[in-house]
C-alpha cells in the first residue's frame, strides 16, 4: 500500500493529533543492554503485540547461517503458518524478474511492449521502471484499466507495476507465475509454507484472517485476486508464507544469493533504487526500500498489507540480519500505525537502543475516538428522519427560498460530499477504504444514504405542503 493511504487514514480526522499523545510513551533514550537482546525482544513483543489487540503475531529473526529467534504470540504456535504477505510478495515478482534478467531472457531498460505486445503504452515503458515504480502508471489502477498517468521517472507505488511485471513473468518463461516461483525460489530454498494460489495457501494452513470493526476484530474469510479487474493481483500482493520460510528467503539475499541469484543482482535490486522525498526519506528499488533513518545503519524493508492481515520484512546488511514479521489482522486506522512500530521497535533493539513503546490505553482511546465520530455524523444523518413532524409543521411558516436551500445543502451537497470525501481531499477512492477500512466505509454509506432519505422525505411533505396551499 502507497503512504498516501495511511496519509489519509491517519488523518481522516484531525483530532486524531490529540488522541495520539494520550497514553503513549515515546523515548530515544539508549537501552540497556544487559540481558539478552532475544530476552528483551520477547518481552517488548509480548506486550506490544497484547496492547496492539493483535489475534496472532509470528515472527522470525536470522543471520547468515542460523534461525536466531522464532515465535509466534497470541492463537496461533507455529512459526511454520503461512499468513497472506501483502506488498511484501513485490520482492519475490522482482527477484523472478532479476533471475531472467541474469538468463538474458529480459533486459532491465527494453521496453515492456517486448515481452507482452499490444500492451497499452507498451512503448514507453520499461521493466526498470516498473520495477522502481517511476513508470508514470497510475496509484489505482489494474490490469483491465491501467495507463501512463503521472510523469515517468518520479516514484509513484502502483500494485499495477508488479501485476505487469508478473504476466512478463509469465510470458517469458511460457510458466504460470505460480509454477514458475513455485520452481524457481519456493523449492530450491525449501519454502515448504509459502504459496501463490489460494488453494495451495489452504493447504498449507493459512491462517485465519481478521478485519477491524469499529475496534473489534472480526474473523473474515480471506481475500484473493480473481481477475485483472482487482486491484492487487498474486504478484502485487497476495503471495502466503511463513515467517520460518521468509528467514529462509532473507538468508538467501545475506548468503550472496545461494545460486538463486546473484550478488551482483542482489545489488542491483538494492541499491539501483530512486528517491523518495518522504517525511523519512528513503530510496525504492526493485521490490525494497533503503531506509537510513532512525537506525544506526542503513537498513532494507518492505511491508505489506491485505484486507486480512500485515507483514514486513527487514535486511540490515551490516550486521547481517533478516527479520520478518506478520500478523493476521487489517486495522488500518489503529493498529496499523503499531505494526510499523513493532517491527521499527525489534530492529531498534537489535542496535541497541529503545523503542517507542505502544500506551497501555492507547489502541482503546484511538478508537473511542474514531466511533465517537461515526456516532456523531450517524446522529446528524438520522435527525432529520426523527423531526419529521416538526418540519412539517414549520412547512407553513418561514422563508421558502431558504427551506429549499437547506434542502439542497443538507440533503443532497452534504451526502455527496461525504461520498466523495475521501476522492477528494486525499484521492483515495471509496471502493479503497471499503476494502481496507470497512467500519468508515459503512458509516460514510449509511449515513450519506440516511441523509438523501430524510431529503427525499422532506421534498416529498414540502410538495404537499405547497399544493395545499
């Protein structure tokens, strides 16, 4: 998911600022390094992932040779379940992509038009730039719609880039994505819980996914792309795997590529990136992002997320470490923004410094906050329903020309409005938030719908009234 959704998830309302403060602690102070560093990541995780409201958490941590931490907290006790990867499944599609590149069967800088002709702008754009996302395609576009929208050579996350760079995938090796990754990195690294299909995932355990409902989650059945219609295809997202099979997948880029791949493309996929102006800035590469800031080292990372569920995994090169987190709930509004501490949180330690801690009250008060505010405009939306009787009666008196305005305004500006608040102001379309916050998008559907409803209630007593008179 590109940042401008949690832009405007984050800040859907402002007095989210003030919420934010409340019971949370936030140091920079050095830790203390006494102990063990597992000992202490255990501890941290097991508190985080509790206030975080997490159904279950896995994680697993590596070196070049040995699993150096594994465990799962909260329903769940395996670290070999599979959960559903998100965004992260972008390093696998560009690591199948290097893997042709080193057969010569694809060239980084020829255009796409090569591999897969009659494309829509298929000359005019290269595998490089799908790769780096500075091809120019738009933020929510698919496979039946896409088009150069925006200016190439700038960084703009597209699921679209990846779902391409999956079909040239497919259409170079004469394999189906699945049977080709299934071949090519699942097997030769023994990735015995990882997958590219939903059955497979099954098969192999895939854990029980959760969304979040106005605080609570709900177990829901999992999500998969079915056509070139849906937005996030298997290459762009919705690869499974455990956290033991991505320690497996990290200690082959900390190995030099075990023959998967070869250093020299692992540097490639790494350090050929482009730069991102963020508030944290950072550079994109293929499938990665390289990161300065806050660790002591540089470090490697990207997340990933799914209506059911979040991940992300971390190369710190220096050290020489891989980290793969996932959890199986989507609570994009809340426990979203603690994901990205926690797994911030576990890195930070392993230098050997503080995490920002997660407030004891915080996930209740963040979303008190947030239904209090969808209570509060269903309570606008339905009033008018309720004082049916006492508009009639005003029917008789007072200015007609203002009667019909507030008509106008209240009952047909306001809801439409509210439908197209998130387009808007942070060109998000709706069907995004239905699918990555349902909770806001019920309320904005039901009170927008109760809204026009009380209009149509009022034109309808206003027209009576008037032929009466």
């Amino acid at each position: 998911m590109k940042k401008s959704k949690k832009i405007f998830l984050t800040s859907l309302f402002v007095s989210l600022v003030f919420i934010m403060g409340i019971g949370t602690t936030q140091t920079k102070a050095h830790a203390d390094n006494s102990g063990n560093v597992f000992e202490r990541i255990d501890a941290y995780l097991s508190d985080a992932a509790a206030k975080a409201h997490f159904p279950s958490m896995s994680i697993t941590i590596v070196d070049k040779e040995n699993v150096l931490f594994s465990k799962t907290y909260g329903n769940y006790k395996s670290t070999d379940t599979p959960y559903l990867l998100g965004s992260v499944s972008k390093s696998f599609t560009a690591l199948c992509v290097m893997q042709l590149v080193e057969q010569g069967r694809i060239d980084l800088d020829a255009n796409m038009g090569e591999y897969l002709p009659n494309l829509t702008d298929g000359n005019r754009i290269t595998i490089r730039q799908l790769l780096n996302h500075t091809s120019g395609l738009g933020e929510h576009q698919n496979l039946d719609n896409y088009g150069i929208v925006g200016k190439q050579g700038v960084h703009t996350y597209a699921n679209v880039n990846y779902s391409l760079l999956g079909k040239i995938v497919e259409a170079v090796s004469n394999k189906s994505y699945e049977s080709y990754i299934t071949e090519n990195v699942f097997e030769p690294l023994n990735m015995s819980n990882s997958a590219a299909t939903l059955e497979k995932s099954l098969e192999n355990g895939l854990i029980g996914g959760y969304e979040n409902w106005f605080g609570f989650n709900i177990k829901t059945e999992p999500r998969y792309p079915k056509a070139d219609s849906d937005w996030i295809s298997v290459p762009a997202g919705y690869l499974s795997a455990s956290t033991n099979d991505l320690g497996k997948y990290l200690q082959m880029y900390l190995n030099g590529g075990q023959g998967i791949i070869s250093s020299e493309s692992i540097n490639k996929m790494f350090y050929e990136n482009v730069s991102v102006n963020a508030s944290v800035p950072y550079s994109y590469g293929m499938g990665w992002t390289l990161i300065n800031e806050p660790l002591k080292e540089p470090a490697l990372r990207h997340s990933g997320l799914v209506e059911t569920g979040m991940s992300t995994i971390y190369i710190l090169p220096e050290s020489e470490i891989g980290i793969a987190i996932a959890v199986n709930t989507n609570d994009y509004l809340v426990s979203k923004d603690f994901m990205d501490r926690i797994d911030w949180g576990v890195a930070l330690l392993l230098m050997g410094d503080e995490p920002n801690q997660i407030g004891r009250n915080e996930y209740v008060l963040r979303h008190l906050l947030y239904d209090f505010i969808c209570f509060a405009v269903f309570v606008i939306a339905i009033l008018p329903l309720c004082l049916l009787g006492i508009y009639k009666k005003k029917l008789k008196t007072g200015n007609l020309a203002l009667k019909i305005m507030s008509l106008v305004v209240l009952h047909l500006l306001l809801p439409i409005f509210i439908l197209l608040l998130s387009q808007i102001i942070w060109a998000v379309p709706l069907w995004v938030v239905c699918a990555f916050a349902p909770d806001i998008f019920t309320s904005i559907v039901v009170s927008s719908t109760l809204l026009f409803m009380g209009g149509i209630a009022k034109a309808i007593l206003f027209i009576i009234e008037r032929k009466r008179t």
